[in-house]
C-alpha cells in the first residue's frame, strides 16, 4: 500500500472527511501544523473524528494562520514516505521544509484548495511563489480558474490535475423539495420569517463583503429576509449597522452545525454570496445540495465552476434594485434538479476517488 504524507494547515472538517476517505486507499498520515486558526470558533471543529495517522508538531504560531516550525522538515527528515503532498507553501514551517526537499531532491505534490492570481503583488513576492510551486512534481487544483493561478506561478500545465472540490456527502444531498408543511414547520423551528427568504454562510470579516449586502438591504421590501449565519471579527460592527439602520428584516447568528444549517438551506429561496474575493467557495456546493439556487459574486472560483442558468446567477452588484432583479431570474429559470444534479457530481466520495487515484498513479 502506498505510503502518503499530507502536511495541511489545520484540521478543518471537511478536509478531515477528505482524509477519513483517502485513508482507505493509501497508507495515510497527516501533519496539521495547528490544532486550528484563530478566527474558527471550536465549534467549527467538534465533529471531527480522525481515521488516518496523525503527526503531531511543535513550532511558534503567528497571526491567524502562519506557524513557525522545523517540525515538518525534521519529520521528513527522519521518515520515508512513497509520496509527500504540500497543501501550501506559504507558512514558515511549510517553506522550510519545501526547501528542504528542493535541496534534497525529495520529490513533493502540491495539493491546492484554489487560487487567485494577485496581479499587483510585488515581483519579489510573484518571484518568491514561483520558486515553491514551479519545482513540485505535479498539481491537484479544483477548478480551471486555479489552473491559471498555478500556471502563472510556473506550473507545468501538463502536470495540473483536476478535482471535483467538495464538503458533502452523497447521503446529505437531498432527494426531493420539501413540502408547503415541512417547510412551514422548519421555518417555526429556526425562527424563520418573510415572505422570501434569502441566506448566508460564512466568515464575517471584510473580504466576505457582508456590510455593503446589509447597507443596500435598507431599500428591500420589508418581506424580504436575510439570514446570515457565521462568526468573525466584524459581527459586531454588522450588529451596530442592523441597529441603526432599523433593519427589522436582517438577522445575524453565530456558527450552527452544519446539520443545521443544511435544513436551513434546504427551506430558504436564496443563497447569496457577497464575497469580494474566494479562491474557492466551497459553501455554494452546499446550498446546491440542499436545493437551493445561488447568488453569488464574480470573484469566486467555485461560482464560476458550479453556477449555470439553471443554478444560479453570477454578479458583482449587491444593490436591492439587482438582487430583486437577479431574484426573478432565478425563479424564472432556476430548478431543483438541476441544483441537485450539480451537488452530486461533487462529493467527498468522487473527490477521494478521484484524488486517490491522482496520488497512486503519479
């Protein structure tokens, strides 16, 4: 059985799902070079459960994300694996040890979750990039727009293999529509009024774009609810712009499980997506399988990728006069199965599949 190393940020759920998965086909060990970021709640980590060997290290966290180690090096180091997948090159601790298997020869896979090229970064910083992800022996990305990212970067093009991105299960993609009364009984539930219903789910931090969305809902009818759902250093800000701006038709709560919120997806008329910039997105994968059509900004990969006519509409203006526009559209020519045909092409199973035959063959 192949022997694997996957060094990886932190362990987020849905890529410890991905894990659990691999796990199956290979010899599978994992680096996490934090036991998570700042700006997750715990919560955010509570349903994970681990069917893979775990390693873990020693090193100085930095800011939200950064990690300064030699624990991945000195790992490498001292182990043999068949092969070894960076899921990035941007951290102290995941630098060193890229340098380390450049010097060394050690061939390395990047593995990337999505990409946006920066086109005004510095040419230090392009060139700095260039040199960690030029030099791996070949590419998981998600979506044709990370192909770019990595290819700009000096990636081969021949050597960038694409996966089908997701955080569902095939089991957690529902069947069919809920009824007039299922839906009337979960909207009692969770406490959800309007005649439409419009959510969200993410981040609350300024590149997720939420105060422009709340600014402009002052001039949406009074029936036409938002629901966002998530945690991050801007909530109370966004509390104090509800607040004075008397918007009795905008509602923010904290992190709900995803089971939850799947059911909220699954009763809502809208999913909308603000955010300035996503390299990936993987949230609009998840309102698709629970039915629900998506508003989403231009600057997000996994949009790009998923939205057609029947899924969804693509834009960059959040102004009530668009989304009341971009709304009808979808009730137009949005449908059900189409939504659910899309979520099931992308699930934790075909990523592992695919991916585990991406990393046993090469």
């Amino acid at each position: 059985m192949k022997k694997v190393l996957i060094v990886f940020n932190h362990p987020a759920p849905y890529k410890v799902r991905l894990f659990n998965e691999l796990s199956k086909n290979m010899d599978l060990s994992i680096i996490f070079e934090r036991s998570g970021n700042k700006d997750r709640q715990k919560a955010f980590y509570s349903e994970n459960k681990f069917a893979f060997n775990q390693i873990k290290i020693h090193g100085l966290k930095l800011g939200n994300e950064n990690f300064i180690s030699s624990g991945v090096k000195n790992h490498i180091k001292k182990n043999q694996y068949d092969l070894i997948v960076m899921n990035g090159y941007s951290q102290f601790a995941e630098m060193r040890a890229i340098r380390y298997m450049q010097k060394r020869n050690i061939p390395y896979a990047l593995f990337i979750n999505g990409g946006i090229i920066n086109h005004k970064e510095s040419n230090w910083k392009k060139n700095l990039k260039t040199s960690y992800i030029s030099k791996a022996k070949f590419y998981l990305s998600p979506d044709k727009e990370s192909n770019k990212y990595l290819s700009y970067y000096g990636a081969d093009e021949s050597k960038i293999f694409n996966y089908p991105y997701s955080t569902v299960y095939e089991k957690e993609i529902i069947s069919k529509p809920l009824s007039e009364k299922e839906i009337s009984s979960l909207r009692k539930e969770f406490n959800l009024e309007g005649n439409k219903i419009y959510v969200s789910a993410g981040q609350l931090i300024k590149r997720k774009n939420y105060q422009v969305l709340i600014e402009n809902w002052k001039d949406m009818p009074n029936d036409h609810h938002l629901y966002i759902y998530g945690d991050g250093k801007e909530h109370d800000l966004y509390s104090k712009i509800i607040e004075d701006l008397h918007l009795n038709n905008v509602h923010l709560h904290r992190f709900l499980p995803k089971e939850e919120l799947f059911k909220i997806f699954s009763i809502s008329d809208y999913f909308i997506f603000p955010s300035n910039e996503d390299i990936y997105g993987h949230v609009i994968n998840e309102a698709l399988s629970q039915g629900l059509p998506v508003i989403s900004n231009l600057n997000v990969n996994s949009a790009k990728k998923l939205l057609t006519k029947s899924t969804g509409v693509l834009t960059n203006d959040f102004s009530a006069k668009n989304i009341l526009s971009v709304s009808a559209q979808i009730d137009k020519d949005c449908d059900f199965n189409e939504c659910i045909k899309v979520a099931k092409e992308n699930t934790i199973e075909k990523m592992s599949d695919s991916i585990s035959k991406i990393l046993l063959e090469n």
